[in-house]
C-alpha cells in the first residue's frame, strides 16, 4: 500500500501495483487540488485520465486571478492590496498549471456528474464513463460531497458493465450516520465485486455514536491486488494523514 497525493485532504492510500497496472484514471471531484492526479500520472508515464467538476477549472482560475488583481474578492471587506495581488498570482499560476497538466491523454470536463443530465452543465455518469474505452485497466475516484449515494445504482451498473477492468476504487462517502442504509447499500453491493483494502476518516467531522467516522475514506480494490494482511485498526502510520492538520486524527478499529 502507498498514499498518493497530497499529505492531507485530497490524498488517498491504494494497493502500489494499481499505479502502474492502470490504463485509465476516471475522476470526479477536482476543485482546486489535482495533486492526486498529477503524482499518479508522474508514477504512470501512459496513463490516462478523464476528469470531471463543474466548480473549477483553468477559465475559473483565470477569472479569480483577474478579479482579485482589478477589485478583490466580494467576500472580503477592506482587503490588503498586497493579498490580492498574492491571490491573483496564485490563481494566475494554478490556471496555467491546470491547463498545462489537463491536454492530450488527460482531458478535463467542465460538467457535473449527475444520474441524469437535465442541462448542457450536466453529463450523465453512464455518458460520462463512455470517454473510457472496454480495455484496460480503470481506476476511479470519486469526491463529490455526498452525490455518491445519488450516483449509487449507475455505479454499480458500471461495474457489473466493466467486470473485471476495473482495478481499484477510491471513493470518500458522506453522512455515513444519516444516510447509513444508502452507505451500508452502496458498500455491500461494491464489494460483490471489490474487495476494502483501507478506510480512512476525515476529521472534518467527528465520528458516529457506534464508532463509524462520519465522513469516510474507502479504498477498494480487485482480489488479485489483495494481500493476505488484515488491518484491523486505524489510522495506519506511515499512510494515513488528517485531512485538516489543524485537528487531530480519528482513530477507529474494528473487531472480528
């Protein structure tokens, strides 16, 4: 097992082998942080990535870098021109990074992901998979803020679809002690096909009455990248980092 991405929110652990045995990465959810996808693409020289969010991308990096340079963010009262110009130049750099890193193999999509398009800021998850071909190994993340459970049935048609091409899942569920009947749901039918080989909690929120993290990061991987070692306890050292460095890390275990 490695962590690949950031050391903090946005960094996830998977089987090493899964690197470079993948063919194509799917990911839905980037906002401002695609260090997962640029350290996987580093470690894989052919990968390719197909990548989706609406909130972001390199035109919106641009139009923040231009306003926060002529008039400064709205939200902000009385704000330092010094800062501004500090922001500016941030986003200034994040778009040319951003489009840069998002050309040839690796196309950015700037649409939701929805079960059902109802308008052109919107693709269908089953439309959306159609920019990966039926060969080679695929890898899929998934961050998008509680949509997995909305996502849920088509997901899992996906995967029945795709069978054995599909390599490794990588998904954070939300709300897991409000919308646990959807979580216990999705996770059950994921591992039909998939086996968990790591968990992780976001302590951006606390954990649940009987134990669970609230917010949840899964990893899920094909039997034959699955190891005989069981990890029982939680956060493992070495791997697992707080999402928010400013608050303690949630430990958790299970028992047999």
């Amino acid at each position: 097992m490695i962590r690949v991405g950031p050391v903090g929110d946005g960094g996830y652990v998977l089987p090493e082998a899964v690197t470079s045995d993948t063919k194509f990465l799917y990911s839905v959810g980037i906002s401002t942080n695609w260090q997962f996808e640029s350290t996987i693409a580093g470690m894989n020289k052919g990968l390719q990535i197909r990548a989706f969010d609406r909130t972001f991308g390199s035109l919106v990096f641009l139009y923040i870098a231009v306003r926060d340079f002529l008039r400064g963010d709205p939200t902000i009262f009385n704000e330092d021109i010094r800062d501004r110009v500090r922001r500016s130049r941030k986003y200034l750099v994040m778009s040319i990074r951003f489009r840069i890193f998002f050309r040839f193999g690796r196309r950015f999509y700037r649409k939701w992901v929805r079960s059902v398009s109802k308008s052109s800021d919107v693709v269908a998850f089953v439309d959306s998979m159609k920019s990966i071909p039926d060969y080679g190994n695929l890898l899929i993340k998934m961050d998008i803020e509680g949509g997995e459970y909305d996502l849920a049935n088509d997901l899992i048609g996906e995967i029945e679809r795709r069978n054995n091409q599909i390599t490794c899942i990588v998904m954070e569920f939300h709300d897991t002690e409000f919308r646990r009947s959807e979580f216990s749901a999705l996770v059950t039918n994921i591992q039909k096909h998939l086996s968990i080989v790591h968990i992780h909690g976001n302590n951006c929120a606390p954990i649940a009455s009987d134990g669970l993290p609230i917010v949840v990061e899964i990893t899920f991987a094909r039997k034959d990248f699955v190891s005989a070692q069981r990890v029982l306890e939680f956060p493992r050292s070495g791997l697992d980092c707080p999402n928010d460095g400013l608050l303690p890390e949630l430990e958790f275990s299970f028992s047999l």
